[in-house]
C-alpha cells in the first residue's frame, strides 16, 4: 500500500528488508535479463519477462537531474529538492533529496536512505541525502 504523507511516500513493509546496515529499499531482478526494477512491476520493461528474484536496490547512487519545488502540498516546507537517481546502469529511481537546495548538484553522489515512518515500522519513507563518511568508507 502506498499513501503520501507530509510529502513523502510510504511503502508498505513488502518493499523494504532490513540487513546489517539498517533498512533498504527491496526491488526485482529479471531472470531472464537481469534488469533491476524498482517498484516490482509484473512485466519486464526491457525484454517483457515475467520471472523475478527480490534484490536489494544499492545505497549509493548519481544524480540525474533535480528540480527545486517552490510550491508543495499543504504541510509541506518549501522550497524543496526532487530528483532521479541511477543506482544502476538500468535502474533510475525518483525521490526527494534531503540536502540544502544550493547544495544539490546534477552528477553528485547521492545515498539512498530508508526509515520508519511509525514505530511499529509497518510503513517507511525512502530518500536521498549526501553519502556518509561511514558508507564512503565501507564502499571504497
């Protein structure tokens, strides 16, 4: 199920794992191309395959393009980033980035960061933010 909420979008606890690094995003391998997809689709986009294996989306990411939103939902402070983010050669995934809006540069790495919503952790919200010295460090 996914509602939007305070400008961010909630996914249901079937889109997400948790590992030893915290939460992440849960998206598809193709077995017949081995496209990633995020969200699950029931068709392959690149070769109409219909055989999927779960496959966690990688933290780190490059900016694709952004835009900066100056007029939001109702609740929501303003002004505010959204973009694309290529976690692979074959996946781009849209969010908003957490990160000051003259900060924000096409090309930059960007990391993919996934928290409860609630404290039950039955919905989170997912976005993007300037990578950690500690992600930088276990990634290099």
């Amino acid at each position: 199920m996914r509602v939007s909420v305070n400008g961010f979008r909630r996914l249901g606890t079937a889109s997400v794992v948790r590992g030893r690094k915290g939460w992440s995003l849960l998206g598809a391998k193709c077995s017949d191309c081995e496209t990633q997809i995020y969200p699950v689709l029931t068709v392959c986009p690149q070769c109409g395959g219909r055989d999927f294996v779960a496959s966690l989306l990688p933290a780190i990411g490059t900016l694709y393009c952004h835009s900066v939103v100056h007029m939001g939902p109702r609740g929501v402070d303003t002004p505010y980033t959204v973009g694309y983010v290529d976690l692979s050669d074959s996946l781009r995934v849209f969010g908003r980035i957490e990160m000051p809006v003259g900060a924000v540069q096409t090309g930059q790495q960007l990391e993919l960061r996934v928290e409860p919503a609630n404290r039950q952790a039955s919905q989170f919200i997912y976005f993007f933010t300037a990578p950690s010295e500690v992600s930088q460090q276990v990634d290099s």
